[in-house]
C-alpha cells in the first residue's frame, strides 16, 4: 500500500482514543510513525542492494513485528517522555500491524513467516494505490467538525475494515468470472491468477496460462466477459 495510506491509518488510529492518554500530538505523530516504521527496510536496501534485507521482507514478518513495535515504541518514548507506556505500546502495535495487513491484500503481499521462509502472502484484494480507501481516510478530518473527534475516526476504521472485506469478496467474484470464462471456451490452465487493477474492486486484471499458451482478461464486475 502507498505511504500515504499507510500514514493516514497510523493517525486514524492515534486519534481514534489514544489522544486522551497520549495527547493530541503524540497520539498522531506516533500513530504514523508506527504505521511507516516497517518500511524503513527500504534503507536498508538501497544502502546494501545486495544484502539480505529486501522490501517487505522480515520487516514485514510477524518476527519483525515483534521487534519493529518494540523499538518504535522506545523511539517515540525518547520524545515523548511523559507518554504512558501502556497506551503508546498499544499504539505503536496497532500501527505497525496495520501496515503489515495493508501490505498483505495488495499484489504484493508480505513474507510474513520470514526468516523461516522467503514465501510471500499475497491477498491480492486492493491496487497498490486505492483512491476510495484514501477518500475514507481523509474524511474524518472534515468530519470532526460536526461530530466528535473519536467518533468521526472510529466510525471511519470500522467503514474501512468493511470495504477492505468487501474487497476481499470482489476478488472471489473475480476468480470465479475468471473460471467460468475459461471453462466457457474450453481452456484447461494449469495456472491462473486474479490481481487488482486501478480502480479495485472493481476493476481486475486476470492471467491464465499453461505450458504452451498464455491468456490476459480484464474484468470489471459484475460483467464477465465472454469474448
């Protein structure tokens, strides 16, 4: 998922109760900090491109996690010395596993059982950059005007976890078209795959091949195409 998602999670989540125990300002700026804090392997990479730390690799790991909320946690305590331990650890936890999910339900998915395997979880439920999503985020902001500030961040995280579900289902409508599309004209592929497109759920790009051919769909439900 884009940087932007990811830092507008992490706030969400600062503003959505902790800023009562952790103020305004921490509650924020340690919600996004923890929401970003798993790609910082990408400095790692582009200091040692050959080494073993790769993007969304171990950072994004359930071992990484462990250890990433640890010492995001410690970091944010350096600046915030009055920030209670309990609710900034809960924090940074909620953070920095919401951007391991994100990352989790694009195409690109996360070596989440890293170092134990390489083997990437890939949803594949949301386009990298999903613009319906980022309209949610933003719209507590305005919200919190006409309503109270908890509520109004809340309530969109609730909404979110809804649309990202039904996204999660529109994928299974998609690999279902892309079946019955391929039995329709009789092609016995040995592989198939169904990945988001701009514009997801709606829109979905499907491949198939076998050993001799391969096949590209795009779909944009609830049509199946039949050509």
């Amino acid at each position: 998922m884009d940087t932007l998602t990811h830092g507008l999670v992490g706030a969400a989540i600062g503003r959505a109760g902790f800023q009562e125990k952790l103020g305004p300002k921490c509650a924020t700026i340690g919600g996004i900090f923890a929401a970003e804090a798993a790609d910082l392997d990408v400095v790692f990479h582009i200091i040692a491109p050959d080494g073993p730390i790769v993007h969304r690799g171990i950072s994004h790991s359930l071992t990484g996690m462990v250890v990433g909320v640890v010492l995001a946690t410690l970091v944010i305590r350096l600046f915030a010395k009055k920030a209670e331990w309990i609710p900034l650890f809960s924090l940074v936890g909620l953070g920095y596993a919401s951007h391991v999910f994100l990352d989790s339900v694009t195409a690109g998915g996360v070596a989440l059982f890293a170092p134990f395997t390489s083997e990437r979880m890939a949803l594949s439920w949301l386009f990298v950059v999903d613009l319906c999503l980022l309209a949610l985020l933003i719209s507590p902001w305005v919200l919190r005007k006409f309503m109270s500030e908890i509520k109004a961040f809340r309530s969109i995280l609730i909404v979110c976890a809804l649309y990202i579900s039904m996204a999660g289902f529109a994928h299974g409508v998609a690999e279902a078209s892309l079946e019955l599309t391929l039995t329709k004209h009789q092609i016995d592929a040995d592989s198939r795959y169904v990945m988001p497109a701009p514009f997801a759920p709606i829109r979905w790009n499907a491949v198939a091949f076998d050993e001799e051919n391969y096949y590209q769909l795009n779909l944009s439900l609830p049509h199946v195409p039949t050509e």
